[in-house]
C-alpha cells in the first residue's frame, strides 16, 4: 500500500533520534504549533482509538521545520 505521513514522520524521528520536545521546537522555526499530545496520536498504531492520521500540512511544515534545524535558516544574499 505504500508509506504514509505517519509512517514517514515516524522513520524520520527515529532517523534523527528525536524526542516529542524536539520535534515541537523543531515546528515552532515555521511558526507552526504542535502538542505532544498531538505528536503522541500521529506515532500510535493505527488500530488505537486515540491514533491520528497525520496530515500533509503537518508533515510539510516539520520538513521545512528539520532544514532549519539542520542546516541553519538561508541567509539572505547581499545586492550591491
């Protein structure tokens, strides 16, 4: 059936060995918030009641969010 958004941001948080309090302050470089509750319910088996599929705007922005964190925010080219 192939990978999901759940099944991505779980390969990608044990890839880079991050905690839920990482990877919130990770969301909040893009200004996205996000709970640990929330993060809690993305990383549960989907046959729990309290799993949560995890959408393309959650997993875009924590993408966006782990460049940052990785490579540093782009620096504005100077114009002369």
């Amino acid at each position: 059936m192939g990978l999901t958004n759940n099944d991505i941001f779980k390969k990608l948080r044990v890839a880079h060995k991050l905690r839920d309090d990482q990877i919130v302050e990770i969301c909040k470089l893009v200004d996205f918030r996000i709970s640990k509750s929330e993060l809690g319910a993305f990383f549960r088996k989907e046959n729990h009641t309290k799993y949560m599929e995890c959408g393309d705007q959650v997993l875009r922005n924590f993408l966006n969010g782990l460049i940052i964190h990785l490579r540093g925010p782009l620096k504005k080219e100077e114009t002369s």
